[in-house]
C-alpha cells in the first residue's frame, strides 16, 4: 500500500465495502457522540467521514487530535445505514472505521477556524492566508478561478490565436497608472519597470507578423486599491489581431467571454444581447461607462420643460453654460415615503437633494364614472381626444392644456402629480413630463441639475439604489454591452489636455481629426461592460508614426520625448505596420462575477490588503545596506 493513501477523500462509495483502505488529510472536524468518535477527514479533493469506537486501537490517539491536524489513517470501509446516508457529499454512502493513526503534521491552536463560514476580520484572514485558503468557499473560488483560465485559453486556441509571453522586465510606459519600478544593478541610476501590461510588446508582435496573439498576462499597477481592483498586480487575457477593424475584435472575443459565462455561470442566464453604447449615451442614460443593463431605468435630459418654468431653481440654473436638469425614472417609487428616502440617499453622496414628482390616482365622484352622460365624464373624455391630438400633432409629447384636470383612464379618473416641483411646474408640464418618461399611477421621477460632471456619477449610483430598492434588478442574469466612441482627450484637474483612455489608440479621423479641439476628438476605444462592471478595454492601435507623433503632441509629450520613451515602437512602425487592434479582458474581475462575490480579494490566491501589503510574507520590506550598496542607491529619511 501507499505510504500516505490508497484513496483521496473523494473516492469511497458503497461499491468499496470490507476494503482495507488508506486516507491521508486534514482533521477538518472531531465529534464525540458518547463513547464513538466522528472525524470529517478533509483533502483537496473532498471529505471522508472516519469513524471509532473505544474498542479501536486507535481510539485514544485519536481522543487526542486537535482541528486541521494532518494525519494518516488506515481502516475498514463500511457502508452507512439508509438513513444515515449523507447526499451532500460523494462518499456520504460510507464510512471508513479506523484502526490505526499517524499524526504527519501536528497542528497548534487556529487563530481562525477552517471549519464553517465565520466572518474574521480581513488583516487575520491575509496574515494567515494558507489557513483562509483550507475554508471551502475560498477553496472553491480558487479552482473555479483555474478552470476559467484553462477554459479561456482553449476556447482563445481553438479560434486561431497563438499564445506568447512578453517580458516582466521592461521600460516605463503611460498606461494610465503609477509603475513599479526595479533599480538595475549593472546600470546605476537606471531602473526598468514591470509592464502595466504587455501594451507595446503585442502591438510589435504584430509588427514582427504573428496574426492572432493571446497570452494570460501578468500586469503590475501602483494603484490606490478598492473592492473590484487588486493595488498591485492582477492577471488579464491578453489580445492582439492584424488586419482587424473593432467590429471584428468584437466578433473574435464574445464568443469567448459568452462561451465561459455560459459554463461557469450555473443556472444564471447569460443575455445573448451585447449592444453597442456609445461613450456619451452611457454617461447620459446610466451615469457611467460601466452600465449595469440588469437594471432597466435610463435616465434623460428634461431641461425643456423646466426653462422658464415655475420651478425657479432649475429655471435659473438653466440660464448657466453648459447646465442640464437631468430624470431618473422610478417606476413604482411613487410615495413621499421613498421620495424622503432617495432624497437623503443623495445628500450623503454629497448632492443638496434630488427633486422629485409622483404621481396617483385621482378619482371622479362616484355619479360620475362610467356615466357617459355625466357633464364631468363628458369633459374627460374630451380631453382624452384632446391629448390624443396634441400628443400627436407634437410628436415627443409635449402636450398644452388649458384646464388643470386632465383624465388619463377609461373611467375618467386621472393622474395626479404630487410634490413641491408639481406644484410649482405646474399640470401642463408635469402631464408632458408624465408622457415623455412613459410613468403612471405609483410611479415617481427624481430630476439632478447643473452641470453633467458635477452630479453625473451620484446621478449613475441613484439609479442603482432606486432600481435596487424598488426591486428592477433583474437578477441571476449577465448582461453585456460594448462602450464605444470614447473621447481621445480629457482635461486634467490643472487644466491640461490629457489621454482620457489608452494613449496608443488611433484617432477617428485620424491626423485630421487632431487638427480641431482635441476634446471633441474621437478614438477607436471600446470597453466591455458586464453588471456594472468594466471586463474588457480595448482599441484599434494607432500604427502611423505621424498620427503617433500628433496625438502625443496634444498630450504634452514633445516628439523627442516620444522617441525615447517608445522609441522601439516607433522605429517598428515606419518598416510596414499592420492595421490591428485587440483588448484586454481582467481575469480576476471575470472570476469574481462568476464566484458572485463584490470583493476581488476573494478570487486571488495571495492577495494585498487594502494598504497594498502582503501581511503573510511581510512584504513590503526595508531592503539590507548590502543590497542598497549593490544598486547604488540611498533612502531619503521621512521628513
């Protein structure tokens, strides 16, 4: 026999009884029930339930084993009780009665447990990871996490891709992030960086003449950490394509993000539907250019209704440049109670408030409904026609009326707006407002003022709530949509022109397009988004030396500079360069949706803690005088 296991923890079934059988794990849990002992014996493969009684040899040893313990046992497979049968487990059909125990690995007193689901805090967990890892769910997301990646890579292989690796050690480059950079030894006072990712190596792969490059790649960014983003390195799928327009990077990459949510995403449905939303709809409809499309509200621009309307808040803001008076739709909101709610909700984001109407019934005297001959049903039905006419004759629903009862339902009761924005808009403009957004009784809007980059992203986070608490969400589904048409350009905080998204992508309208206002410039960018999430950013690379220089240029980077920073890139591109184009898809981001958790740490073998340190290895660590003296460098002491 084996010196440690004739079997894994997951192998014994009924079909193995009377066998003489050796396991080998972990003492995952020690049960006394009166004079037998229960041990749940745990490996990587599954659990094994070990059984003795105080006629077994090993009774006493076993008495005496602490939780997480390795040991060895030897024993008799015996097949449980019908009612005794466990079917949450593989071997629940059996169980093996010990005679003899080895302990292999004593175990000291657990700052956590492994067994159950207790929430520790999160420093205990990181400094003690190899023990968090024991725990089932993180072991579960741990081999989820490599069967994605195997599946990623076949599914890339099967379609024609070829995987390559690119250096670790490599030059600095703007990818949007701080680098990690590492002192050179042999070159005193110069120092390479670690790739924020493979950026210029897979374009000059496709420079080099491979057509179709993939690579599961490591990337290192010096970033301020939060729940969906490791602060120092994470693992992405790396792709490049020659001869490829966006539209065919989206056909060779759906596939395979839709083909591995479909296999590892359970009974959640995965929406076949990947729309294409451009940048600027994305910001306006759900606050963001990560849309959660479960949640079906889209916001729109209302500010006609409000120019020189009664509502003297919005209407003088209106007077402003560049000022809007934006609706958040909610559907089912429709009580002061939740206006009061939401409300709030918006100035803790740091808003003064969300205005708002709702809208309920009001009903016609009894005598009147249903009565056709009723002076007061007679008027409704009028206006009935009458709305018809208008709504028609306008053709956006900006519909006038002249009386203030306006009848919406068969019986000739009607919609009444409530709020201090009603009252103050008035029933002609809260009746075309009513239309316009498509709501109804028990339904309600919030409106946000001003100028678009001041509310736009507590505007994106008020719609999630609102959908949230009024239960829009669609839930056990992924929904996709490709962002396109980002903006080339941003302005910085000081006021400078800067690259809003990947610098290394190609202008729309190429070296013409940089000759106007490089805010209004266009470039072949596009990301991915899944449930509020951003998966995937890509481009088409902007692969003319000219166009390189240009768009740089706008940037602040002089064409000296360019040369030197990316000096091989350039000098690839002027000896014939592919059209191309590809993306980067975030692995752990994938497998974070797919274990349906909101911490990415959860998915990460070895993670930092949320002040970029490694608590278990202790890094990072002050370097010895011997390896300062090496690099030729020195620490500035804290001030």
């Amino acid at each position: 026999m084996h010196a440690y296991r004739s079997h894994t923890c997951a192998d014994l079934n009924k079909s193995n009884a009377g066998e003489t059988v050796r396991l080998s794990g972990w003492v995952h849990r020690v049960r006394d029930h009166g004079g037998v002992l229960f041990i749940d014996l745990r490996d990587h493969y599954g659990m094994t339930q070990i059984i003795a009684d105080s006629d077994s040899p090993a009774f006493a040893a076993i008495e005496r084993l602490k939780a997480e313990t390795v040991i060895r046992v030897d024993g008799r497979v015996k097949a449980r009780d019908a009612s005794l049968v466990n079917a949450k487990i593989p071997t629940g059909e059996i169980e093996v009665y010990v005679t003899e125990v080895e302990v292999l690995g004593p175990a000291e007193e657990l700052p956590l447990p492994v067994f159950g689901d207790q929430d520790y805090p999160e420093e205990t967990r990181l400094t003690y990871r190899f023990l968090d890892l024991r725990r089932e769910g993180l072991h579960r997301n741990m081999m989820l996490r490599s069967r994605v990646v195997k599946s990623l890579r076949d599914r890339m292989w099967s379609r024609g891709f070829t995987e390559f690796q690119t250096p670790i050690i490599t030059a600095s480059s703007p990818e949007g992030a701080r680098d990690f950079l590492v002192p050179s030894r042999l070159h005193p006072g110069k120092f390479y960086a670690l790739p924020q990712a493979p950026q210029q190596f897979k374009q000059l792969i496709m420079v080099a003449g491979f057509d179709r490059y993939f690579q599961i790649a490591p990337c290192f960014r010096d970033e301020d950490p939060r729940a969906d983003r490791s602060p120092t390195d994470f693992y992405q799928l790396d792709v490049e394509m020659s001869f490829v327009t966006q539209a065919d990077v989206f056909a060779a990459v759906q596939p395979v993000i839709q083909g591995v949510f479909e296999e590892f995403g359970g009974d959640r449905r995965v929406n076949p539907d990947w729309p294409l939303i451009s940048y600027a709809d994305s910001a306006l409809w759900y606050g963001t250019d990560k849309p959660d499309l479960r949640n079906p509200i889209r916001m729109q621009v209302v500010s006609d209704h409000f120019r020189g309307s009664g509502f003297a808040i919005f209407a003088k803001l209106l007077e402003q440049e560049g000022t809007e008076v934006r609706a958040i739709p909610a559907p089912g909101g429709g009580s002061r109670k939740f206006a009061d709610r939401m409300n709030a909700f918006a100035q803790q984001q740091g808003l003064p408030g969300m205005g708002y109407i709702f809208w309920r019934r009001k009903e016609l005297p009894q005598e009147a409904k249903n009565n056709p001959n009723h002076p007061l049903f007679q008027k409704a039905e009028q206006q009935v026609l009458t709305k018809q006419l208008d709504t028609t004759r306008s053709g956006v629903g900006f519909v006038r009326y002249s009386v203030d009862f306006m009848p919406d339902l068969p019986d000739g009761s009607h919609f009444e707006a409530a709020g201090p924005i009603a009252k103050a808009l008035g029933p002609e403009a809260t009746e075309a407002l009513r239309l316009e957004l498509g709501l109804g009784e028990g339904d309600a809007v919030f409106f946000v003022a001003g100028k678009p980059e001041s509310f736009e992203a507590v505007a994106g986070r008020a719609r999630m709530e609102i959908g949230r608490e009024l239960g829009l969400i669609e839930e056990g589904t992924f929904r996709f949509a490709w962002i396109v048409d980002f903006p080339m350009y941003e302005k910085t905080d000081e006021g400078k022109i800067d690259f809003s998204h990947n610098p290394f992508s190609m202008p729309q309208g190429g070296l013409e397009a940089l000759n106007g206002d490089p805010l209004k410039v266009k470039a072949y960018q596009y990301d991915l988004a899944c449930n509020g999430y951003e998966l995937v950013s890509g481009g088409i690379r902007n692969h003319t030396p000219e166009i390189m220089f240009k768009a740089f240029e706008l940037a602040g980077y002089g064409r000296d500079e360019v040369e030197k920073r990316f000096g091989g890139m350039v000098k690839a591109f002027k000896y014939g360069a592919p059209p191309h184009g590809g993306c980067a898809a975030g692995i752990d981001r994938i497998v974070m949706l797919l274990a349906d958790t909101a911490n990415i740490r959860e998915v990460i073998m070895f993670p930092m803690n949320q002040r970029a340190e490694d608590l278990m290895m202790g890094a990072p660590s002050e370097p010895t005088n011997e390896q300062m003296r090496d690099l030729k460098l020195r620490v500035i002491p804290k001030e």
